[in-house]
C-alpha cells in the first residue's frame, strides 16, 4: 500500500486541506476531498475535515485509494514526442489540443492519445486526467510532461509544487514596454463575475509571480516579442499578469481584448518553449526544448516585414 507524504510550507499554510493537498500531490480539488471523505488522509496522525486550515510545519500522510482503469478510449492521436521512457513522456503539445477531458471536450485530448499510445500511464491523477502532472491552455503549444507511474507523477508534481521546474514561455504582446524586463508579483483568484477566467481582483488569491524580458520591438506595430519566466504555476498565470500591466498577448480573446487582426492568429501567441526537471528515478537533470511552431514564426514574421518597410 503506497502511503504519500507531505510537510505544508509557507505557500500552503491557512489553506484548507483540501486545496493544500491538491497543490501538494498534483490531483484536483475533489479528488482530495474525496480522499479527505474516506478516512485516507491524515494531519499530524489525526483525522481531519476537508474543510481545516493548515499550519506551516503539518505532515500530511496519505493513503490513495486504489484507483480503477480509465475507461476512456485511446484515440491513435500523432504526438510529437521529444523524450521517452518508461518512466515519463515529453511532447510538443500543438495549439488547439485540450489536455484532458473536460465539459464539452469529451474526444480528442491529449490524454486520449497518450492512452493510445503507452501502454500504462500513471492513475493517481484518476481516471480522467491519468498521466497529467501539469496542463498547458488549449490555445498555448509547448512541451509537456506526463507520468507513466505513480512515483514518477508525485516526483514530479512535488518538483512542480515546489517551483523547481525551470519553465520559459515565448509570447507576442500588444503594447511597448516601458523597461527591457520586468517582474509581476500580483496574486491570482477566480474572477468575481466570471467563473471561467481568473483576475488579480478575484476571489480566494493565491501567490503569483511572472518575470519577463523583450527579446524584440516592433514600434510600427506596437508588439513586442517577450521570454517568460513563471516562478509560480496559477491558472491563466501568464496571460492574467501581462493583461494586468498592459500588455496582453496578441490573439487572446478572454484577456486581450484583442482586435480583430490579432484574433486572426486563432489562439494567444503563447508558447511553452522549455521544460528542465530532475527525472524523478534517475535523479538527472533533464531539460527539453519544442521549436517555436509555423504559426507564430508567420507573425513575427511579418511583425519584422512591416518594420523593414516603414524606413
């Protein structure tokens, strides 16, 4: 029986258990509540509620269920893989494929795939979301990693957690930039009128921070091209942070406000461009990069055409 183990830090601490657990081992809100339900989770070896606040310091030892197969159907799904082995998965996620099943979103994920495609995946993340240790938008494209175990899954997760991940994204801004580089450090919460979106006003804030540097100017076009560097992992963390500065990613209708040529790009130009951690069995450093794909070379493209043609 696998037993997990967990001491809540700072960034956990006053959270209710359930969401401290779910930040802790990767898994979503009302798998943890459901564990919490069943006895299986336990605060300095005592019962506990869903509903209880954490302390920093508190182990959290958990016990999960045995989980049943998915009952998803593999889909034979082309991937583009970058790493492989029997341990993890890392791919190249194209724009426009969900991760997981989600409401309206019953086919055709990434997680139908990788079903296709490997042989186990691992299952504590349940039978909807089994492998998936962390999830890109569906309009963001980029590496990706996925756990074909559990210990690989909580490794990772824990790594993700932790903020040990080194992650930088690749993304085309509306706006100039009044500095070369810059550091958000806003939390993040679940909008107040929109339940879809998340704010900097929003509701139940968590800690959040975006560093981000110009590596190109586009004066004529007022874009600017940017690297990304999330030092925490929220929801719409990127895309929430450069809207609330001014400067929101081109083609991003929720938070971009975008015009209409923009949206003509059919997704934010936002890309994962690499994914470094320590393989969770060998203990190497690992570190992946994915290209920058066609559509958004085609923006810079010619974001570099017109300033050539206005001198």
């Amino acid at each position: 029986m696998t037993v997990l183990h967990f001491i809540v830090g700072e960034s956990e601490a006053d959270q209710r258990i359930d969401s401290a657990l779910a930040a802790m081992a990767g898994i979503t809100r009302s798998q943890a509540r459901r564990w919490i339900d069943a006895d299986r989770v336990r605060v300095n070896d005592r019962c506990c509620r869903a509903s209880q606040l954490v302390r920093s310091g508190d182990a959290l030892d958990v016990t999960p269920p045995e989980l049943a197969k998915s009952e998803l159907e593999p889909e034979a799904i082309g991937l583009a893989i970058l790493y492989e082995d029997e341990h993890l998965i890392v791919i190249d996620k194209p724009a426009g494929m969900v991760v997981h099943p989600a409401p309206g979103h019953s086919r055709g994920t990434l997680v139908h795939a990788l079903l296709h495609h490997c042989e186990n995946l691992a299952g504590i993340g349940g039978v909807e979301r089994p492998g998936i240790v962390h999830r890109l938008d569906r309009g963001t494209s980029g590496v990706l990693v996925a756990a074909k175990c559990d210990a690989a899954h909580h490794h990772l997760a824990r790594q993700f957690h932790d903020h040990t991940i080194e992650r930088i994204y690749r993304a085309v801004v509306r706006g100039t930039p009044g500095a070369d580089e810059g550091h958000v450090d806003r939390s993040i919460g679940r909008h107040p009128k929109d339940r879809k979106r998340m704010s900097v006003r929003g509701a139940a804030p968590r800690e959040a921070q975006t560093r981000w540097r110009v590596t190109r100017r586009f004066p004529i076009s007022q874009r600017a091209a940017l690297d990304i560097f999330p030092a925490t992992g929220r929801t719409h963390q990127i895309r929430v942070h450069l809207a609330s500065i001014g400067l929101p990613i081109v083609g991003d209708p929720v938070y971009g406000r975008s015009r209409s040529r923009d949206l003509e790009l059919g997704r934010p130009a936002l890309h994962a461009a690499v994914l470094g951690f320590v393989h969770p069995v060998s203990g190497q450093p690992m570190r992946f990069e994915a290209p920058l794909p066609a559509d958004l070379q085609a923006l810079l493209a010619s974001l570099e055409r017109r300033e050539r043609e206005s001198k």
